[in-house]
C-alpha cells in the first residue's frame, strides 16, 4: 500500500493561494506468496517452491513478470564481490495453475542471479500458482547457522509498484551418520587374528551426542575370541559394550559414541563451501 498527496493552486490578480493538501492510498490488487516445500535443507537437496500471485481486482492483471533471485547473495571473495546463488533451478519442473487449473508453462530464463517467467496473467478476482523445484549447491551454507533467503519479484501488467514474496529456509540442524565396515586381512588362517574398522562419519551441522543414543551392533561369524576394543585409538573399558563369546554377538552400549557435527569452510576466492564430516572409528580386534 502506497500514499500520494495532492495540493491545488489558485490565482487570480495577480496572487495565489495554495488548497489544503489531500492524502490517499493506493491500494494493491495484487499479493504475492512463497513458500518452500521443506523444513529445512542439505547440500543436494532438492526445493520445490509454490508462488502464488492473487488478485482483488476487478479486471485481470496481464503481461507480469516474475524473478527470483534463487538466494542470491552478494559475496565478499578476495577478487571482489561476486555473486553466490545456492540454488539451482531445475528445468522443466515448472508447473503453472490459473485458478488450479493446470496450464501450459511459460519459458523459465536462467540469468545469473535467479530465473525469470514472463507472460504471467492473473484473471480479475483469481489466483495464478507457479510450481518449480530447484537443488541446493555447494554456495548454500551447510553449517547449522545457514540459510537460504530466497525472494520473488512481480512487476510489469500495470502494476505501480513491484510485489514481492520472500521465503527463508534454515539448514538442517541434525545429525546425519553413515558407517562403514573394513576387515584386515581379508583371508585369514584357521586361529588367525581379524581386525574390523567402523568408521562412523556425521555430515549432518549438528553432532550427535550421547543423547542420540548411537549403537552398533554386529554378529561375527566367524566368532572371536579374546577381543580387544579401541575407540580413536585408544582402549575401551568394557563397561563401554557387551560381548557374547558364545554367539559372537557385539553391541556398543547406547550414547557410548558420540560424532561430532560437520565442519563448513567457505572458500574466499569462490565463496563455495566445503564440508568435511565429523568422525569416529570403533575398532574390534580377535582371533578365530
């Protein structure tokens, strides 16, 4: 909503007189809507966004054109600013509704700092819904204080002033584990010593601590015997698992591992990040 002010003059012989002034408002048709499809994001991710343009007018608003930046921002890199977008669109995953209506979907122009669709109309009293998906890149902060601010611009078909939407989406604050398995030496004699390696990473910007209640649990087969557990290296009571000799079934006591949350570093030169997991290798040594 905007203001104008208004203010007559008369003259006559030779004099003037200026009126009061008046004040009133501009009243937009038109509302703009963004909403993103996601609680939060992770690097790889695919977004899908809704933009809804809605009109209280009485004729139909034609020829808008719609822009959003994808996130971008401006990055302070050590050979100038540049220009960080952490999304990337996805072509051909516009979907465009009129009144909920599928229709065909205009062009989607990728420039370098977002996308623009043109050609939008809105009928007199409807709604118009744009649909599209995008997949968050390496410029999007991963760490746990990331977000992605991500704004729609409507101009164009008569408006007076621009319509904007923005939707922020915050990186995802959880853990997330992986594990991986190794044995030494792959072939092994009758009453020969095994060695297995877990190797549990956290890609996730939070760590998981003993709260997340991590267990691993294994059956070996062959069964060990006299096993000798370390955990980074170091050796672990036994308070810290239990062992069946008898079936050979091992198990982690829960929150006895803890990983921490992943490391971002942001690139000053390009403003790409890179994240590297946080880590933690349980290692079970035996003989068969």
């Amino acid at each position: 909503m905007a203001t104008f002010t208004n203010q007559a003059t008369l003259t006559y012989n030779g004099g003037t007189v200026n009126s009061n002034i008046v004040t009133g408002e501009l009243v937009q048709v038109l509302t703009a809507s963004k909403t993103a499809a996601a609680e939060s994001y992770r690097t790889g991710d695919l977004v899908t966004y809704v933009v809804q343009l809605r009109s209280t007018g009485a004729a139909a608003l034609t020829g808008l054109t719609v822009t959003d930046t994808l996130g971008t921002t401006n990055f302070p890199a050590t050979g100038g600013t540049v220009q960080l977008t952490p999304l990337t669109y996805q072509p051909g995953t516009l979907r465009y509704f009129t009144n909920g209506v599928l229709q065909t979907a205009p062009a989607v122009t990728v420039l370098a700092n977002g996308i623009r669709i043109e050609g939008i109309s809105v009928p007199a009293g409807g709604v118009i819904t744009l649909v599209y998906t995008t997949r968050v890149n390496a410029f999007a902060d991963p760490s746990a204080e990331g977000t992605i601010e991500n704004t729609v611009t409507v101009t164009g078909g008569g408006l007076t002033d621009a319509v904007t939407a923005t939707e922020t989406l915050p990186a995802a604050a959880a853990a997330e584990l992986r594990i991986v398995k190794a044995l030494e030496p792959v072939r092994v004699s009758d009453s020969g010593t095994l060695t297995y390696t877990f190797t549990i990473e956290n890609y996730g910007g939070a760590a998981a601590d003993a709260a997340a209640g991590i267990t691993v649990t294994d059956r070996f087969d062959p069964i060990l015997r006299n096993i000798a557990v370390t955990y980074n290296s170091d050796a672990w009571l036994a308070s810290n698992y239990t062992y069946d000799p008898a079936t050979g079934l091992f198990r982690t006591v829960p929150g006895a591992i803890t990983i921490p949350a992943a490391s971002a570093v942001q690139d000053p030169a390009t403003g790409a990040w890179t994240a590297t997991p946080g880590s933690a290798t349980l290692q079970i040594t035996g003989t068969i």
